[in-house]
C-alpha cells in the first residue's frame, strides 16, 4: 500500500494542475479528471498537515486517516473547516448521457470512464478554486 507523506501530496497537487491547464484547452474532460485528483491531493495534503498525521493511512487522537475519505472532497472540505465564503459554490453535477445527478465522488469516476458531466466549466472553477485554497493555506 502506498501511503505518501503531506509533502508528497503536495507537490502531486501541483503537478496534476500543471497539467489540467496544459490540457485544458484540447480536452476538458481530462484536464477536468486531472484537477479533481489535483484537488483531492491538496485537501489530503491540508488534512494531513492541519492533524499533524505522518502518512495517508496514519490515524492521530480524533483524526481520521486521509485515505479514509477516498475521493470525497466535500468531506474533506468539511473536515478542514473550509469556509463557503472562500471557494466558488459546489456546482450539481448531472452526467449527460444518462440525466442523472450525483455527488461529487461521481466525477472521477465519471471522467474517468469517459462520461460527459454538464457544466464541466463550472465544476472545473469550482475545483480550481479548492486547489487556490489549498496552495493558500499550505
């Protein structure tokens, strides 16, 4: 099992946003795929940082481990406390193909299996905004 450091995870964050930028312009859906896993790296990376836990499986008095919230970023964002105020709104997310809504942790999955979100735009924003947050509260 592979259990990086907060570091580890923060450079990944850079990284992958790096690239969801180079890519956004020829293809949204995978620049798109690449900021979610940039936003989930950052808000592990916080969490780890802000409960002093060593690795992503470390479990410190009340805080859970980081890998425990798999991709739920809207739990991590209520974990970090992180305030409305500061990260654009939490756009719904409905697949195209089928209609149907979901939560946040449908998108990776989604984009990954090549599913068309609509408004891709909006929850790219809206996880761009998570990855300023992170890179602004490191």
């Amino acid at each position: 099992m592979i259990n990086p450091p907060a570091l580890t995870l923060r450079r990944r964050s850079d990284q992958l946003f790096a690239s969801a930028e180079r890519a956004r312009p020829y293809d949204i859906e995978s620049a798109a795929l690449l900021l979610f896993y940039a936003a989930e790296c950052g808000l592990k990376a916080a969490y780890m940082l802000q409960n002093n836990l060593k690795n992503t499986s470390e479990v410190r008095g009340g805080a859970k481990s980081a890998r425990s919230y798999g991709h739920d970023l809207r739990s991590l964002i209520h974990a970090l406390n992180i305030s409305r105020m500061t990260i654009k709104p939490h756009p719904l997310i409905t697949v195209s193909r089928t209609g149907s809504s979901g939560d946040v942790t449908i998108l990776h999955e989604a984009w990954r299996y090549g599913e068309k979100i609509h408004d891709t735009n909006a929850v790219c924003e809206w996880l761009t905004s998570i990855v300023e947050w992170c890179r602004n509260n490191r």
